[in-house]
C-alpha cells in the first residue's frame, strides 16, 4: 500500500504551507488582548475649543458628529443654503487658468461720462434671391423663376426656397419673400436678363 510520500520535497513544501495557513488563520481569529492596542495622545496645544473647527478659509465651526438618524436635518440644510461662492476670478474649467484682473475705480469711463450709447441694432442680412420670370400654366397657379447665384427656383405662393426663403406674394411686377431665420421681409422686383 502506497501512501503518497514518494516524492518527499513536494511532502514537506506541502508541510509547510499548511503550517503557515493555520497560523495565519489563527491569528486572524483569536482575540487579541486590549493592553497591545497603541495609545495614542492627543495634542493638547490646540487653540480652537472643543467642538470646533476651522475650515480652509479659517473660519471657525462647530464641529458636526456623524448621526445614523436618516431624517432631513433643517438647520444643516439651511447653514448649507447660506454660503455664496464668491470665487477669485479664475476660471475653473481651464487647468492653469490666473484669477482675471477687475477693473479699479468706480466702473464708469473717464472719457464718456459713465453714459454709453446703446449698440446699433443689426440689420438683417438682404436677401440674395433675384426674381427673372413667371413659369405658369393656364389652370395652374403662379409660379415665379428665382435665382441665387448659379441656382435656379421655380416657388409658388407659400414654398419655401433654398431652405431659408418663403414666398409670400406674387404680383406681376415684383414678389413678396420672407427670410424665416431673421424674420426680414422684403420685396424683389422684375429684373430682365
């Protein structure tokens, strides 16, 4: 009968690792004695009273002791509404960013008074389209030649061209367009050539 020792260096490493998890294991579980556990002092050199602290910017609070209680507390609630971020002028979204300089004195400009005019209002941009012809039927409604630049239309009362411009009246001298993203209105005239 075989016992499995023929090879004895895998018998003792097998020895030894199963020496090592006992041990390991028995120190995880037994209980250690309170006297080993180190002291640690604490610094009596403070000049904040107890149940206070300072935060960053050296302003002294109470200290707040973790609670288990789940329930809304208002009073924490409403010291977290009070702060207002005043921030230092940097911008924090850009790494490596210096606070922005604020203008000295009182804001006004020495040259105008302290009274700026108010900005022009922009005009709309004028619309490009050109009306060259009629292309109707008899029977059919009216349908106008438009043209921007080398491009060709062909719109009737109430299309839209060039994805920008509505026709909104044809007469037989001029037509009515409205430009729908500026909301400009303007009437182009007969032109020949």
């Amino acid at each position: 009968m075989k016992l499995g020792i023929e090879n004895r260096k895998q018998v003792i490493w097998l020895v030894v690792l199963g020496v090592i998890a006992v041990g390991m294991l028995g120190y995880e579980f037994w209980p250690s004695s309170p006297s080993a556990a180190p002291v640690v002092s604490q610094p009596t050199s403070t000049a904040a009273k107890p149940g206070v602290r300072r935060t960053a910017s050296g302003k002294v609070v109470p200290v707040v002791e973790p609670r288990l209680d789940p329930t809304l507390d208002l009073n924490l609630l409403s010291q977290s509404e009070e702060i207002k971020y005043a921030g230092n002028g940097r911008n924090i979204f850009v790494a490596g960013s210096l606070p922005i300089e604020k203008p000295k004195g009182n804001g006004t400009d020495t040259q105008t008074g302290g009274l700026r005019p108010p900005p022009p209002i922009p005009q709309p941009p004028q619309i490009t389209l050109k009306f060259f012809g009629f292309a109707s039927r008899p029977g059919e409604t009216k349908k106008v030649f438009l043209s921007q630049g080398e491009d060709v239309f062909i719109a009737a009362e109430g299309d839209i061209v060039n994805r920008r411009y509505r026709v909104l009246h044809i007469s037989p001298t001029a037509v009515d367009i409205e430009d729908v993203l500026n909301n400009n209105r303007q009437s182009l005239p007969l032109t020949q050539g």
